[in-house]
C-alpha cells in the first residue's frame, strides 16, 4: 500500500524543509510513503530549498497557476494508492495521517 502525499507550494521558502521533514517523519507502519512536491512559480527561494532535498518528487509550474492546477499536477504524478493533500504552511498536521488513513 502507497500514499501519495502532494503538497502545492507557492513562495513557502519559510517553512518547506520543516513541512518536508515533519512529513519524512511520520510512521505509517507497512504504508509506503510518495511525496510529491509542485513549486508553483514561486518567485521566493522554495525552488532552491526543494532542489536540496532528498526522499521527494519536486515537480514545477515556470509561473504561477493556482492552487488547483498545481494539485492536478501532483495528481498526475502521483502513484499511490491513496492520496492526501497537505498544504506547505502547516495547515494541516502530518501527525494525523494515520487517523485520515
């Protein structure tokens, strides 16, 4: 069993790494993992920050779309079983995953 977990990022050099690695960081026990990351035109560092990381799919809009088109586009790509949709400002709590699940 996979979970897709597709972030859309717009100008979230902020907080990108944190988000990623609390995401990293949550057991799911047998349940394999797939992070999808779309940069959104960001005109901030996010595309840099996103580059330097490793155990994610980093995919690009050249300009900014939306949100929804950057979710289609995780979509696309996405491979797992299941998918979830987490937003890169920490709206939402990768701890709760599970409960989602």
């Amino acid at each position: 069993m996979k979970l897709s977990i597709v972030i859309p990022a717009y100008n979230e050099e902020a907080t990108i790494e944190h988000l990623i690695r609390h995401v990293q960081a949550v057991d799911l026990g047998t349940i394999e993992k797939e992070i999808i990351v779309v940069n959104d035109g960001s005109r901030d560092g996010t595309g840099q920050v996103l580059r330097q990381l490793t155990g994610i799919r980093h995919l690009s809009h050249e300009r900014n779309s939306g949100k929804g088109s950057a979710l289609t586009t995780g979509f696309q790509a996405a491979t797992g079983d299941m998918i979830l949709i987490q937003d890169a400002d920490l709206e939402y709590d990768p701890s709760d995953y599970a409960a989602v699940i």
